[in-house]
C-alpha cells in the first residue's frame, strides 16, 4: 500500500505557491501556466491557505466579484488543511472526502513538504489494486 510519501518520491514536492495579497487573476494565470488546480497562500513565508479552482468558481464568479481586484486572502480556504507524509493514502482519500476538497498540502516538522491531489491518490489506489492483482494471480498459477 502507498504512503503519501510513496506518491511525492513519484510525483515530486515541488509546490506552487501564491502571496495572500496577490489577486485572485494573478493565481489563477499561474494555475493555469503550471497546468495545476490549486496553491499554496502564504504570507511572510508562512503557509496560511489554500487557493483552488473550485474556491474561484464558488466565490469569484458566484458572488460577482472581480479577480483582478480581488486579494487571494478574501476567497482562499483557510485554515489550511494539512496531511503527513507518513499518512496512508486511505486516510487522505477519507479526509479528502469528508471535507469536499481535492488538493491537500502534505507536511511535517520542517513545513509543507508537497501536495497531493486526489487524481494522485486514485491512480496509487489503481496501481495498489493492478499490484494485488497479479499477486493473486501468480499465486493461483502455481
């Protein structure tokens, strides 16, 4: 079964991040560059929040307000929703799902070490699956 740590040793831990007192257009041309769906908010260094697609969609465009005026700070999720590393990826795919989000920074003591989509998490679901699979398989076979 994978970690979280199994997905970022695959996937990397490069984490995009944007300042709380950017605007909402500058995040989401930066989601869009990266081909991404969330970043990380920080402010001072300090991870705060957590800006997504989905924050944009519900709070920019629902309630009329416009992204090139609009700071990051007014519409990200906060406060930030973190995972450890050491985590399985069943209580990451549980947390995901009890909270409605798709993207959970991963961290420990030194900070927010990556992140984690839940598109990351199905495809090691798969991967765990396909491996069980041919173990079984193999094992019938003798």
């Amino acid at each position: 079964m994978h970690s979280i740590r199994d997905i970022l040793r695959e996937k990397g831990t490069t984490v995009r991040s944007i300042e709380a007192d950017e605007t909402v257009f500058e995040a989401i041309r930066q989601m869009a560059e990266y081909g991404i769906g969330a970043l990380l908010v920080v402010e001072g260094g300090k991870p705060v929040g957590l800006l997504s697609e989905r924050d944009y969609s519900r709070k920019i465009i629902l309630r009329g307000l416009r992204s090139r005026k609009t700071a990051v700070r007014t519409i990200m999720s906060s406060p930030l929703l973190t995972i450890s590393p050491d985590a399985s990826v069943q209580e990451a795919l549980s947390m995901m799902t009890d909270r409605y989000i798709r993207h959970l920074p991963v961290a420990d003591d030194s900070g927010v070490i990556g992140m984690v989509s839940i598109g990351d998490l199905v495809k090691a679901v798969i991967e765990d699956q396909q491996s069980l699979i041919e173990q079984l398989e193999s094992y019938i076979v003798r």
